[in-house]
C-alpha cells in the first residue's frame, strides 16, 4: 500500500511510477510536457516526499493547469524560467497563480480516486497508446489530487 492510498501496481508504489516517469521523459520531450503536473501531483499525494513550503504553489499549479490547459501551463513555465536567469535577478512571478485557492489546512487527504500507481505500462512505456491518451490520464490524477485537497477543507 502507497502513502497515497494507492495500492502498488506491476512496476511497484507510486514512487516506483515516478522514477519510471521521470526517466522516460528524458528521451521523449513530448511526454516531457507533462512533467510539472507529474511532479505537483505526485508530491501532493506523498506529503512524505515533499517540501511544505512548496505545496501551496504546487496546489495552484495544478489548478492553472486544470483550468488554462498544458499549452497555457508551459507557456506560465518558460515565462517563470525566464525570469528566474541570473541575469535577470528577479523572482517568480507568482501572480498568475494568485486567483486559486491556496493549499487547504490541516493535514492530507486520505485517499485518490486516481494515483500514478493507476498508469497503464506498456511495452516498456507510458505512452504506447499515445502521448494524448498519457495526457489525458495525467490530467486525471490532477483532477483527483485538487479534488481530494478541496475536500480537506469541506
């Protein structure tokens, strides 16, 4: 059983999926597109693993996500990139993410409807059926993850 839930799947706990996910996004930039998601939902499911003071921004991310779709999304990442440079010595701009609710209070929820640990894998891969039907099924365990979170604060 995974700290999310989850129960493990034939490459293990969800974990094991991430790692797995992580290192074949290195030799496919298309899958790579989906990597924020991938690592905001992970980390939210698996408090454990990640750094309070990031699960706010992390929270809104996914709900930027949600709501203005990938294209949106990379084009919030290259524009915060852009301004993280040394030579451009300024911050994030943390204003697009400030009409979503923040991170509820008072501890994780208890459960997903939809983990990493769900992916299908197949033929060595996350996307032998497509890279559309990968997005599709990260944009599931996103809405999953800002559900189960909403529901901390109900």
């Amino acid at each position: 059983m995974c700290e999310c839930g989850a129960v493990a799947g034939p490459l293990g706990v969800c974990v094991d999926y991430f790692h797995a996910i992580l290192a074949e996004e290195q030799n496919d930039p298309q899958m790579y597109r989906w990597h924020a998601p991938v690592v905001c939902v992970h980390l939210l499911q698996h408090p454990s693993q990640a750094h309070e003071k990031h699960r706010d921004g992390q929270f809104r991310l996914l709900q930027f996500y949600l709501d203005k779709g990938l294209d949106a999304l990379l084009r919030l990442q290259a524009h915060q990139v852009a301004r993280n440079n040394h030579r451009a010595r300024s911050r994030y701009d943390m204003a697009p993410l400030e009409p979503y609710a923040p991170l509820p209070q008072g501890g994780s929820p208890g459960g997903f409807r939809a983990t990493l640990c769900g992916l299908p894998f197949r033929d060595g891969s996350f996307v032998a059926d497509g890279h559309a039907a990968y997005g599709d099924r990260i944009r599931g365990i996103a809405e999953a993850t800002v559900e189960s979170w909403r529901s901390v604060e109900a």
